[in-house]
C-alpha cells in the first residue's frame, strides 16, 4: 500500500466536560452503594466511573485517516477515487447540513462538540451515499490530504 503524499490523521478527542460527567457517573454509583458500606461505595465510585469513561472515550473519540488511496473515517473505508468535490463548512453552514439541508443516505461522521465539518461528495455510480459529513476541526488539512491522495493515485 502506497502512503499518501499528504497524510492526514486526526483523533476527534471527546471534550472535558464529557470526563466531567463520567466522574459524576461514578459518585452517582457511590452514592447508590453507600448503604452497603464503604468498600462497595468505593467499587461503585471507580467501576462507575471506569465505565463512563470507556463509553465516553469510545464514542466521543473516532478517527479520520488518509492513508494510501483510501479514507478511513471511523468504521467507513473509501477509496479516494470515488470521491469528488470537498466543502469546507464553517459552523452555521456545518449546522444546517447536520439539520435541514441533511439527505438520509448520507454518512455522517458528526460530533456535535465540533463546530467544523468537511462534506466531501461520493461520486461513485454503485454507492448510494450521495456525500460524507465529517466533522473535524481542521477542515482545510482534511481537505488537502484528500486532493493530495487523490492527485498521487492518477499519476
């Protein structure tokens, strides 16, 4: 596999308010075990919050990759070559492709702690997906990296 001349790699890292919540998950749990004494609180308070923190860090911390021909974002692997155009979307543009102006076939990558996002049309025949929302906090990078990938594929 031949690597991408601009790579492009990015963790879309959950926020700390989110690590916040997940502690308050784990004195919730304490509290609900106090009655059986410390031992179980102290269990309810680290295994709470131990839990949380796997949900929160699972699904608030996705990646996007360009790596070799392909873009790799979250679960979905897309060959460049069946992707077109790219927009960058500024905030209140991100927000109404995330609400209004969103077609039910497409892929969304879509934190909304991010107010950025990259739209990028799928522009092979056979895909149903008429475009990818991604969101991102450097846009113009992600953007680069594909053109680039793109640009090293037909050479």
């Amino acid at each position: 596999m031949q690597l991408s001349a601009t790579p492009y790699e990015e963790r879309l890292t959950a926020p700390r308010s989110w690590w916040f919540i997940s502690f308050l998950v784990g004195v919730s749990f304490a509290l609900i075990l106090l009655p059986f004494g410390t031992l179980p609180m102290l269990g309810g308070l680290v295994g709470g919050t131990a839990a949380a923190a796997v949900v929160a860090s699972s699904y608030g911390s996705p990646r996007i990759r360009v790596v070799g021909d392909s873009l790799i974002a979250g679960e979905a692997r897309i060959p460049v070559s069946a992707l077109g155009s790219s927009e960058i979307l500024d905030p209140d543009e991100a927000r109404a492709w995330r609400t209004y102006k969103a077609d039910v076939r497409a892929f969304l990558l879509l934190r909304s702690y991010i107010p950025r996002a990259l739209r990028v049309e799928v522009t092979d025949p056979e895909d149903p997906t008429p475009y990818l929302y991604l969101s991102t906090r450097e846009p113009e990078a992600l953007a680069a990296a594909i053109e680039a990938a793109k640009s090293s594929t037909k050479a």
